[in-house]
C-alpha cells in the first residue's frame, strides 16, 4: 500500500469511527506500528486528524483533560441518568459487596437499591452518607479529597482497595471509545477506577449516550473489561455490541 493510500485509508477509519487506536489501524491496514505512528504524526501535522495517546482523533472530536464540577454534571441529561441507575440498582442482590464510584449517576442508583445484607465500599462521601441513611453497611476509603468530583482519590486510597474483594462494582467515566476504553481527565481517579475494578467480579460502567465518542486523557480499563449500561445507542458504531446494555428512557 502507497504512503497516500494508507493515509487515506487512516483518515477514513478516523471519520467513521471518530477515533481510533494504533492497534486497530495496524489489524485493520496489516501494516507495523512504526508506520502507524509515522503516518499519525504526519497526518496530525498536516492538521488532517488529532494524534492522541495510543491512537488519533477525527478533527472538532472531543477530548478533554479536566473534570466538571459535580453540580454541573448532576444536571446534564439527568433522565437518562436515572434510567440508567435504576437499572443498575437492580442488579445488586442480598449479600453482595458492592464497590461504588463517585459519579452523579452511581449516586442516583442508592435511591433505587433494595437487596438486604449488602455492604457497600465507596470513594465518595455523598455516597457513604446516603447509603448510610438507608441502613447499609459502608465503609469508605481513606486519602486525597478531590473537591471537583467529591471523590477520595491518591495511594492512600489505592492500597485501601487491596484488602477488598467485591463481588460487583459500579464506575462512571467521562468519556468511552472502542480504541482507548473507559477514559477520565485525572491520574489520580483514574488509578482508583482502575485498582477497584481489578478487585471486583463483575464490573458495570454506566454511561449516557453523550459519553460514547468521547476522549479524556487517562484510560483506566479497556472497552471490553466491563459490561456499559446506557440508554439508547445513538452512535451506530456501538449498536449491537455484546458488553452494551441499553435500557429505554
């Protein structure tokens, strides 16, 4: 394949799928990796697509590197959050040990929770007091309180997690793509994301629609580690994928 060949054949796979990972490119072309992030660079030069940790953009694609405030995003697209939330409610039965991430629509599930005899494991102190109120068993880990999101983030929250084990967890994430998985704009939230979900069985991301397409700078789980819960898919890309789980609003 020519030079001008296979970079059109890089911005096409960009367009339709609005961003792509340097694995995919080099299974989808059969070419090396070295090529691919030659070919990136070159392109993002030219001001053709956005080169981006591990893969690349379409141009006017989002990509974010800083969290909203917690009263801002409660707002944004609350009827498919709680839609999203009840569902997930219902997953939780007697017994289980939940762990539970900070996030708008995690804590819009604590409303809709009925099981008995479950524990809950939080980083969110919104959270911890709600679950609380309602009988729970919850604790909540130790370290960094992030104001932005309301959330305990930092090693001393990560080594909190090692003498857990859950049997399901539920996270948030600002952004999801098929290339770079489930992505959040901080290090730090990001770490904890990541060590909690390795200490749980089964593993819940919930998600509106507006998040799929979306790219922040931290990945902290790969597409296929979780199962999404989301509302109906409008992106055509993600229709009919085995780990989605879409719930009507």
């Amino acid at each position: 394949m020519l030079g001008e060949e296979r970079q059109q054949a890089i911005l096409a796979a960009v367009e339709q799928r609005h961003s792509v990972s340097v694995q995919e490119l080099m299974q989808l072309l059969d070419i090396s990796e070295s090529t691919i992030r030659r070919d990136l660079n070159a392109l993002d030069k030219e001001g053709r697509l956005v080169k981006v940790h591990g893969g690349a953009m379409a141009i006017g694609g989002s990509f974010h590197v800083k969290d909203d405030a917690v009263e801002y995003r409660k707002e944004i697209n609350r009827e498919e959050k709680i839609e999203i939330a009840r569902y997930a409610a219902a997953l939780i039965k007697d017994q289980d040990v939940v762990y539970m991430d900070a996030g708008t629509t995690t804590e819009l599930m604590i409303d809709y929770i009925t099981a008995k005899n479950v524990i809950f494991v939080t980083n969110s102190f919104a959270h911890a007091k709600h679950l609380s109120q309602k009988g729970y068993t919850t604790y909540i880990l130790g370290g960094e309180f992030k104001p932005v999101t309301e959330a305990i983030v930092g090693e001393e929250a990560i080594i909190s997690l090692d003498k857990y084990n859950f049997t399901k967890g539920f996270w948030g994430a600002n952004g999801v793509t098929k290339g770079n998985g489930f992505t959040t704009p901080d290090v730090k939230e990001a770490m904890v994301k990541k060590k909690s979900m390795q200490k749980t069985k089964e593993r819940y991301v919930l998600c509106d629609s507006s998040k799929f397409g979306e790219i922040c700078s931290i990945s902290f789980a790969e597409f296929k580690s979780a199962r999404i819960i989301t509302t109906k898919i409008e992106n055509n890309e993600y229709r009919g994928i085995k780990n989605i789980t879409e719930v009507s609003v």
